[in-house]
C-alpha cells in the first residue's frame, strides 16, 4: 500500500494554511510601517507596533462611520428578511391555498436571476421614489435579494415539523397568528440562525448596489466606503494597510470563535 | 393543514411577495421595456426596437467580454473546484486530523470581496508587492512585472486571487460530502487491491459527484456575476483585456449614460445565467438525480 505518509500531509498543509495566510499577515506588518519602510523592503518587520494610524484610518479615515452604516443597513435588512421571510415560509409550508405555487415560483425566480436583470430599473425607480441616497435604498433591495433563499430554506425546516404539532394546537383552540408565533417561530431557532448568517454576510459584503446607489460619504457602509478612503488616500499605504487590518482583523476574529457555524451557514447559504 | 380564516396564508405571504414585486420582478420588467429604446435615463425615450441587442452582438467589447468571463469560468474551475476537491480528498482521506486546515482555507470566504480585491492590488503593486518582491528574493527578477497592467497577466491574476478566496469553499463542501461516504465502501475497494489515488478518482469522486455537479453550477453562474473583485482589481483595463459583462453594462449605464443599450445586455446576461441554469436542471433531472 503506497500512503503518504501522515507526517508529510500534515507539513504539506501547513506550509499551505501559511502561505494562504502571507497576505494578510503582510497587510497588519505593513500597517504598523511608514511609506518609506513598506518600500524598502516588504518582509520586513516594522520598528515598533504603533497603532496610532489604526486610529487615524478609524476616525479621520471614516472607517468608524462607514462600520456603523454597515452595521445599520446589515441589521435592520436581515430582521425584515427574518420577519417577513419566516411568515411567508410558515403560510407556504402549512397551509394549502389557491396560487400557492404560482406564488412560490414567483418568489423561486429571485434564486435564478442576478442583479443585472433588475438593478438598472431598480436605480431610476428608487430616484423617482426618492429613496435615491438614503439607507433604504439598500435595505430594500438586500432584503428582496435575500427574501426568496431565506423562504425556501425556512419552508424545508417547517415541512420537517409533524403535523400533528399544529394539528394539537388548532385543536386546542390557537388561531392563525398564535401558530405562527408560540409554535412555528420557537421551532425554527436552528433555520433562522443559519439564514441570519448567510443573511449578515451577504448584506455586509454587498458592494455593487452600494456604489451605485450610495453617494452621500456619511451613508457609505464598508465595501463602497473603502473603496472612498483608497481613492481619498490613494499613496498613504500604510493609512490604507491600517484600514484594512481593521475592517478585516475583528471578522477574522468573529470567524474563528464562530467558525462551525459561519461554515455552516455559508455552505447551507448557496448550496439552496 | 386548513387555515382559521381563509385569508390568513395571504396575509402572511404578502410582505414577502410585495418587497420581492417591488424591489425585483417589477424593475426585471422595467429593465425588459428598457432595452427596448434609445434612452439617458432623463428626457424622452426612444422606441428603438431590437435595435440594442443587434449593436451589441456587433460590439466587439460586449462579445469580448463574454470571451473574458468564459476564461475567467474555465480557470476558476481548475483554481477553486479541481484543487477544492484535491485538498478535501486529502484531508477526508485522514480522518481525526486537526480539523483547523479546513478552518484556516475557508477563512477569505467569509472577507468582503472588495476588501480582499484591494488586498491583493498591493500584492500585485509593481513597486513594493508580495509578488515581484519574491520573485526578486529567489532571483528571478526578469519576471517581476505589474501584474494588473500588462494585458498579458491581468486576467489570470484575477482568476488566481479568485482562487484564493473560493478554493476552501468548495474544500468544506466537499469534505462534508467526502465524510458521508460509509467507510465499508472504501475498504472493500482497499481490500481489491486499488491505491489511494485510484480510490479517490474511481469510488469517492463517483460517490459525492452531486456535490461536484452542484458546485460546477455554482462556480458557472457565480463567474458570469462577479463583479467586485474585476471592478477594484483592474476596472476592466488594460486596454478592456478584463472586461466582463457585468462591469461592461455596469460602465455603459452608469457612466456613459446609455440605459437602454446597458438595459440589453443586462437582459442578455441574465438570459445566459438563466439559461445555464434550467439546462444544468434539465441534465440532471433526466438523470434522476436527487436535488
């Protein structure tokens, strides 16, 4: 039998999770250095660890404020897509009605079309609207986009549930609301925690509506928001090195401690 | 189960469908009737019929970049799903190792695209990037070039920091697939005498390869949207050498104003995502496959 030998895997994949992990250990070294030093030489080690220009990137950079934005628009999207999307899943899955499955492939087509088939029109109706340059104009549309996953996915946790649950329920006299609400919501836990993290992230990581639909530098969340201070800042590396370590080192973090379910979530997120 | 009042099920269906009418399947309409005309986004329109689509099958920067996203498509798959499955076929293939490989290459997923595009534009930069730095430190200073400029490097460069980013996704997929394989499977062909190798690519590849259908779908569909990483990287330059359809129609709309011919090859696009899509469904529906 021809096994590598357990050793030579294991050191194989190390080297590989290091060499993987170079840039970003490059990015924090390089925060703490001046221009002249992130010139010089790339390997090496800054003189001291200085975090002043972390603060500089935070407070004057406005990588501060466009945290808070994403914060915002990233928590107020994924409570609506929970709220209506749960709803939604619980009248699918429980109740039999006319047009329900006209009406479920209707929502299905959101898990088909990409942005581009929509967010031209979407642009000019939301400056008609007056929602142009504001924060809904985000949390509208990230709460759409994530609306026809995040039913689908709560509608094949409820249709595991027994009957019989719901059944006993209405028998003891709960109506329609109090189903939803003491029997179906409790018993989503697990689904609804797996669509708020693919929910969060992708709402997070959202960038080309952001761009294209945010101008106002005090409503930028974090992709667009970047993008800006890298224009403002476009020769200062180390201000640049300084607002990436901060944007990317707290996820890293948050990952790390959370990692089984963010993996989980991610992977349930677009496996559909 | 019959609800209390017969309206109740719309009710709770409506907020879901009205924000998804509004936000999505109206503007889809909207964008349709859109690329019908000539059309600045203000003042009249103009009723301009086919003529859009016609400009664009003719614009050889619009077919260019379909060229570009197909390339782009075919290295990702080699970059992400081949060496993903590589590296989950090695790890599954020692199990009880230390689960932090998986946690460590899964780890760009989770990283803002836009965050990890302006990362790795230092890494390519010509004057104090990781890359040409080391390709210096080893002496092979002839190859030191910048990397996003040159119409010759630019596109795989964005294909390898893609790889970079999505490679421990498909990893984690397929691992979790790779574990559900009941190990009798795997030593009754041990027992026949096959390698490793050979029971890699002959039993367990065969065994999880609906997992490998659904991420080939993924990495299509998902390659013909990309946009963040192409739009920070390279904007689509040198001289349009990464241009994609996606930042093409985004430039046409948005900069130059033209809504109506971006309008067009936004329905084009969406007609190829889709298109890919019901085939890939088809294909495997007439298998009989399970979802």
């Amino acid at each position: 039998m021809r096994r590598v030998p357990r050793v030579l895997v294991t050191v194989a994949f190390t080297a590989l999770s290091v060499a993987f992990f170079v840039p970003m250990i490059w990015m924090v070294l390089s925060s703490f250095k001046t221009n002249a030093e992130i010139f010089a030489g790339p390997f090496s080690l800054p003189t001291g660890l200085e975090f002043g220009r972390w603060a500089e990137a935070w407070q004057m950079g406005g990588i501060g404020g466009y945290a808070l934005n994403s914060l915002l628009v990233t928590a107020l999207s994924v409570l609506l897509i929970l709220v209506v999307g749960s709803a939604a899943a619980f009248a699918f899955s429980r109740y039999v009605f006319r047009g329900r499955g006209a009406l479920m492939g209707l929502l299905g087509l959101g898990l088909l079309l990409p942005i581009q088939s929509y967010f031209i029109a979407q642009s000019r109706m939301f400056t008609e609207l007056g929602l142009g340059d504001t924060r809904w104009a985000l949390i509208v549309p990230y709460t759409a986009m994530g609306l026809p996953l995040a039913v689908y996915l709560l509608k094949v946790y409820l249709d595991a549930l027994p009957a019989e649950l719901f059944e006993a329920a209405r028998v003891d006299g709960a109506g329609d609301l109090r189903i939803y609400l003491q029997i179906a919501v409790p018993l989503l836990k697990p689904g609804i925690a797996t669509v708020a993290v693919f929910s969060a992230l992708s709402c997070w990581n959202e960038f080309l509506l952001a761009l294209l639909y945010i101008q106002d530098d005090g409503l930028k969340t974090i992709p667009a928001g970047l993008l800006a201070f890298s224009s403002r800042y476009v020769t200062d590396y180390g201000l640049l090195f300084s607002a990436l370590s901060i944007i990317t080192l707290p996820m890293i973090v948050i990952y790390l401690v959370f990692n089984r379910q963010v993996v989980a979530g991610i992977t349930a997120g677009s496996l559909k | 189960m019959r609800p209390h009042k017969p309206l109740t099920p719309y009710l709770f269906a409506a907020p879901a469908l009205l924000v998804f009418a509004f936000a999505v399947l109206a503007p889809v309409l909207a964008t349709g009737a859109f690329s019908l005309t000539e059309w600045s986004g203000f003042g009249p329109m103009t009723f301009t019929g086919l003529g859009n689509y016609v400009r664009a099958l003719g614009d050889d920067v619009f077919v260019g970049s379909f060229l570009h996203v197909t390339l782009y498509i075919v290295v990702t798959i080699v970059l992400e799903v081949a060496f993903g499955l590589v590296l989950a076929g090695v790890l599954a293939a020692r199990r009880g190792g230390s689960p932090w490989f998986r946690v460590a290459l899964f780890t760009p997923v989770m990283l803002p695209m836009v965050v990890v595009a302006v990362l790795w534009s230092f890494v390519y930069n010509g004057d104090f990037g990781l890359v040409n730095a080391s390709l210096s430190a080893i002496g092979l200073d002839g190859l030191t070039r910048v990397w996003l400029g040159d119409p010759a490097t630019a596109l795989l460069a964005v294909c390898v920091v893609s790889g970079w980013v999505y490679a421990g996704f498909y990893m984690a997929i397929f691992y979790a697939a790779l574990t559900q394989i009941p190990p009798e499977v795997i030593e009754a062909a041990r027992l026949d005498g096959a390698g490793e190798a050979r029971i890699f690519a002959r039993v367990k590849v065969p065994m999880i390869r609906n997992a490998v259908e659904v991420c080939l779908l993924l990495c299509v569909t998902g390659g013909f949207q990309t946009f963040d990483l192409f739009y920070v990287l390279t904007g689509g330059g040198p001289y349009n050498a990464t241009e994609i359809p996606t930042t093409y129609l985004t430039r046409v709309v948005f900069r130059d104003g033209e809504v109506g011919y971006g309008s067009a090859m936004a329905v084009l696009m969406t007609a190829v995502v889709v298109l890919v899509g019901i085939v890939f469904m088809r294909l495997r529906r007439g298998r009989g496959a399970e979802a």
